[in-house]
C-alpha cells in the first residue's frame, strides 16, 4: 500500500512524496526523494513538526492539511559520495569531512544502508575506486566530490549484537535554561531572566508571537502572552491558527509583533509589487521584526536554529 509524505518549504508549494514500500518508510529515503525534486542536499534538509526538529517518521502522520516544514541549512561543509553496491547507486554524505578518513565514509555507508533496510557493517566493507581498494588511511578530502564507488560486503564476518547503554541519571545532569521571558515597556520589547515571572511570558528558540489570551476560562485571560511556534517554514497567511496560548491552547487575537531568538531565517515575499527576499539570524538577543507590519501581499518564513 503506497504512502505519501506532504512537505513545505520557502521556495516550493506543497510537494507530495510517494513511497510505495513501507520498509522505506523512513527520514533518509524521504530526504534521497526530496533532494531529487528540489536539488537540497540531504545533509542540507532539517524537517519540522509543530516547531520541533524530527529524525523519524516512524509515529509522523502527515496530511495536506499538517504538511513537514523543510528547512534548508547550507551552512554545514559536505561531501557527496555515489556507493555503488548490486548495480543501484546510493548517495552518501559526510560532513565536515576536511579531516575526517575512510572509518567516517563506512560509517555513514552503515547508518544510511541500514535506514534502508540492509545490513551493511562497516567491518564487512571494501570499497573500490577505479577498480583500485581505497586504503584506510584515506582522507576524505583527497576523494573527489560525487566520487563513485564500489562496495563489496565481506558476508562471512559474524554479525556484531546490538547493545545500548543508557545512563539513568543523564538527564538529570543536564544544565536547565534560564527562564526568559518578554518584557514591554513602551515602544520598547526585550528580553531578561526572571524565574518568578509568569509562565504565559516565557520565550523560546525560534518563532514567536506576542499576541492576547481572550479565553474567559484562561488563566492569561485578557493578558498578552508568548505563543512559541519554534523552527519549521511558516506563511503570514496562516500564522493566526498557529499562535496558540500557552496555557489553555486557545487560538491568540491582537497580534502585538513577531520575534525571534537563537535562529536564523529566511524570508520571501510579495511587498508593494515588488518581490522581496533576504536572511537575517540572531543569536542571544531577541529580535522583534518590525518588517511584518508593512503592507505584505503575500510572506512566508523559514526558520531554523542558529549555528555559528
């Protein structure tokens, strides 16, 4: 039975993916699919749901109506390599791969092969470029980009048990965020640290919009909150039925202005007849765009975490 995956992204209306075996069900094959239509790299593509980054499909129903967000981050330094392995061709990537040697490429040979559905251990490899086997002191960067290789599985080394270990107290260990949260004063908005200050204020990395609460069984009723919407690609069209109280999850009225923290964003629009485009980021200052009370005919976002 075929399934479809429905994505948005800055540049492309909605684009439908069809995949016709459910063992492929999975973010790499998804990403192979994309990057073939739009020519996004699939290192490059960061997918959304509801503002928050996903690495699975496994629990993600998508529909026209919910489609994913695809985020493009080019600023991430990648290799490409062709794998060629039983007369089909799968494209593999390494990031960061100035010095990184051929332990990373089999690596990455494991973990993509393996998201399709086939044991490849990178103990059981030899790769082969120009008929020629590529020794293991190799640094990536002395392969060409796009280069293409053959793989041969070595099938009689014994298969390796899977073993997970998993500290009980790591997530106790990690630092817990400051509370931040929006202040007004006048024409003036900013952000400060206050852990007594209320929980309808708090900002988060991302999208956000300082609106009012107009539910009358709300405990903000009546008071401007912060609807955090977070990363993903959001249209000024649609943006109404997206800010949501944090308390009650009752759509906001009053949009008082947008914001964003720790992110970087692309913007593209229609403003005055002209087209309108350009990026800008933040990192530990909020930012209020101002730019969204103009005259739009048409703007859409596309969000992601700021990287240095």
């Amino acid at each position: 039975m075929d399934k479809s995956v429905f994505i948005t992204t800055l540049d492309h209306e909605c684009i439908e993916i069809k995949i016709r075996d459910p063992k492929k069900w999975n973010l790499e094959h998804l990403k192979d699919e994309v990057e073939y239509i739009t020519n996004i790299m699939g290192p490059h593509q960061l997918y959304y749901s509801y503002g928050k980054e996903i690495h699975s499909l496994e629990s993600i129903e998508t529909s026209v109506e919910n489609p994913l967000e695809l985020v493009e981050n080019n600023t991430i330094p990648i290799k490409r390599f062709l794998i060629s392995l039983r007369s089909r061709v799968y494209p593999v990537y390494v990031s960061n791969f100035e010095n990184k040697y051929l332990l990373c490429l089999k690596l990455a040979i494991e973990k993509k092969l393996g998201c399709l559905g086939m044991d490849c251990p990178f103990d059981a490899q030899t790769l082969r470029l120009e008929n020629r086997e590529i020794p293991a002191k190799c640094c990536l960067s002395n392969l060409p980009n796009n280069a293409r290789i053959e793989l041969e599985l070595n099938s009689f080394i014994p298969q390796r048990p899977e073993i997970t270990t998993y500290a009980i107290d790591e997530e106790d260990n990690r630092p817990k965020e400051p509370r931040l949260v929006l202040v007004c004063q006048g024409s003036k908005i900013f952000t400060k640290i206050d852990e007594r200050a209320a929980k309808w204020r708090q900002v988060g990395k991302g999208l956000t919009i300082h609106c009012y609460c107009r539910n009358r069984k709300c405990e903000a009723r009546n008071r401007a909150v912060v609807a955090n919407l977070g990363f993903g690609v959001f249209n000024l069209d649609t943006l109404n039925s997206k800010a949501l109280c944090p308390i009650c999850s009752e759509e906001c009225q009053e949009f008082l202005s947008i914001g964003f923290y720790c992110a970087t964003w692309k913007f593209k629009g229609v403003l005055k007849e002209n087209n309108v485009f350009g990026e800008e980021k933040t990192y530990n200052k909020y930012r209020v765009w101002r730019e969204v009370n103009d005259e739009w005919k048409c703007l859409k976002f596309s969000v992601r975490p700021f990287t240095n």
